[in-house]
C-alpha cells in the first residue's frame, strides 16, 4: 500500500491554487485540515486555527497568563482553553470586559465577514507547518470564541495574508492602530524591539518574563534609539522608566495591563516596598475608578507611614478654586479615555449656550497665556 504523504503548506498552496482558479461558482467541500486559498491574487488564504499560533511575546496580552503557558506550548487546545477563559470570566471582571469585547467582535465577524486579513508567516516545526501569527490575535480568539459558545463542531478558519518581510514595526502598529497600549504594553513593544535589535529572539517555550528581563543586560545603541523613537516616539529616559515594570511578577504585570492602569500608578506603587507590589495592584484592580490618590493612601497605610494631618486653615477662594483647577488637569490620566481632553471640554461646554461658552473660552485662553508667561521664568 502507497505511504501516506504528511501534508506540507507548499504543497496546499498548488492544490489551493488548482482548486481556486478551476471554478469560483461551485466551490469544494472544505477540508479542515488545509489552507484554502480564497484570492489568488493577494495570496490569501482560510487557515484552520488548529494550525495558527499567535505571538506570545508581542506587545498586548489577550490571553489570561494563566491559560498562556499551556497554550502556547500546545499542551491545550484552543478550544479548551476558550472554555476555561469563558470559566475565568465568571469571576474576574476584567477578564470578563476584555472577553465581552472580544465576543462582540466575533459576533461582528459573523454578521459582516472578515475584512481584514491576519498576517503571518507559514514555519515548520516538529515537522509540522504552523502560521505563526504576526498581526491579528483578537480575530483569531474572536473567532474561536464564537465557535465554542455557539457549539460549533467543526475546524472554523481565519481569513490570512502571507507575510514574507515581517517585522515588529507592523505588528506594534498594528496593536496601536486598534487602541493606545498601555505602560505595561509599551513596555513589552519597547523591550522586544530593542532586544531583536541586539539579536535576542524568543525561544521555544521560553517564560516571558525570563525574556523581556534580558533588557536589563542591554545598553541602548544609536540605531536602536532611532528605532524606539521611530516606532513609539520613545526617548532613553522613558524607555528606561518603562524597563523598571519588569522587576514586577508576571501575574502582577498582567493584572495591571488589563486593569489598563497608568504609568503614575504603577511607578508609585513600585517606589514603596517590593513586599507591597502585589497588594497594590491588586487594590487599584478590584473596584472600577480608583485613582492614584487612592493608591498613595493604601501604600501609606500599609507602610505604616500614615500620618494623621493637623487641621489646615481654610485657603483663600482663589487658592481653592486653583487647587481644585489643578487637581483636575493633573488627573485627566486617570480617566479611561483615549482622548482625554475631548470628554472634559464636553461636561464644561455641555450645558452651556453659546455666549456663556464663549466667556469660558476666553478666560481659559487668558489663563493659558499668563500660564505660559510664569512657566518661561521658571527655573
């Protein structure tokens, strides 16, 4: 009896391609376990998500670092490990919200289809042909999510370009493109641009932090300050601040990414002890809305650095409405919007007529100047 020939991608990009061109009105029975090319011309094809593996090590983390390891290393399937992260949702709130985005968005690909193709490049590994993914993970966890929940019994499949140049510099602009990352995710595209630079790649069932920590041995390089200040707008010093975030565990560096908390958060938090560190990034997680202030107070009392304020005598009007004005644009980080500045010009303008408006906006535009005249002669 003839040996059955393992299938390799080479050979189903031919029959894909046969396939494609013989006829477009009657097309064949999809085979799970195969590529399907649907464009000739732009070269895309239907790949089973059994075959893909997303990047472990990019900038945004999707997947619950619990599920990660396993996963990744392909002791679980995609299907299991949606069914534990539906089960983790149950009792976690940011898994939940992060995970009802992503149901929205399966629901969405099912209605409308898949405009954008994930992108990627086609590897061997064990013998085996594997789409390692470079752009386009919440597609594919989207897709995988439907599935489960809708009890899908087949190999469902993503609609995906072949990219034979990939570069970081996509994949970061890409994760960019979808919303702003947040410290810990900056972090993460900082790091891996700065550590492939040098020539550092991740290895096969490396722990992600044991890699993006290697930055610590790095200095930076002409070439890889460019690329830092091309790619994130990044300068040394920054990047260097945001290098400090790996000392935290990995646990704690996930809780933080999905609690999207900000970089003045976390840098106090890891200005206090380290025994304090998870604490606090627990405390700021738990409850919707918490602010630095409320950070700053938990630390301190778990510090034991408290202190009780003696009585302060009541400020002048001018002085309290100023205190108040600068609590307010200081804090604007704190608010969960990407544009931070819109939604505050809305609640001052919003129930305002035009000519009340209009006397808002130029003593605005009067306090900026003389802002501006004191801020030159600083020192």
């Amino acid at each position: 009896m003839a040996k059955d020939e393992k299938k390799s991608f080479s050979n189903l990009i031919g029959m894909t391609s046969e396939a494609f061109d013989a006829s477009a009105a009657e097309p064949s029975a999809f085979d799970e376990d195969a590529p399907k090319m649907v464009n000739h011309r732009q070269s895309v094809y239907r790949v089973p998500l059994s075959m893909i593996q997303p990047d472990r090590f990019q900038s945004r983390l999707l997947l619950p670092f619990e599920l990660r390891e396993p996963f990744y290393n392909r002791r679980s399937t995609w299907q299991i490990t949606v069914q534990k992260w539906l089960k983790l949702a149950e009792n976690d709130r940011l898994i939940k919200r992060e995970l009802d985005e992503l149901i929205d968005l399966g629901d969405s690909l099912h209605d409308t289809g898949q405009i954008k193709p994930v992108t990627g490049q086609v590897i061997s590994h064990d013998g085996r042909d594997i789409f390692h993914m470079l752009t386009g993970e919440r597609r594919f966890w989207a897709t995988a999510i439907k599935a489960v929940r809708d009890g899908f019994e087949g190999e469902p499949f993503v609609l995906a370009l072949i990219d034979n140049q990939p570069t970081l510099e996509k994949q970061i602009a890409e994760n960019m493109a979808y919303k702003a990352l947040t410290p810990v995710g900056k972090a993460r595209a900082a790091a891996r641009l700065v550590l492939e630079e040098n020539g550092i790649s991740p290895e096969v069932g490396q722990d992600e932090l044991a890699y993006f920590r290697q930055i610590a041995d790095l200095r930076l390089s002409d070439e890889t300050r460019e690329l830092l200040r091309r790619t994130l707008q990044m300068e040394r010093t920054y990047f260097g601040r945001l290098m400090k975030f790996f000392e935290l565990e990995q646990a704690d560096l996930e809780i933080a990414d999905r609690s999207e908390m900000p970089e003045r958060v976390l840098r106090e938090i890891m200005a206090h002890e380290r025994s304090l560190w998870s604490d606090a990034v627990a405390f700021y997680a738990a409850h919707e809305g918490r602010t630095y202030q409320d950070v700053q107070a938990f630390l301190d009392r778990a510090a034991g650095t408290g202190q009780k304020r003696e009585p302060r005598m009541p400020a002048d009007p001018v002085t309290k409405s100023a205190r108040s004005l600068r609590r307010v644009l200081l804090g604007l980080d704190e608010l969960p919007h990407d544009d931070k500045i819109g939604p505050v010009a809305d609640a001052i303008l919003g129930d305002t007529d035009k000519a009340e408006a209009k006397v808002l906006l130029n003593r605005m535009e009067t306090l900026t100047a003389a802002m501006k005249q004191r801020f030159e002669s600083m020192r």
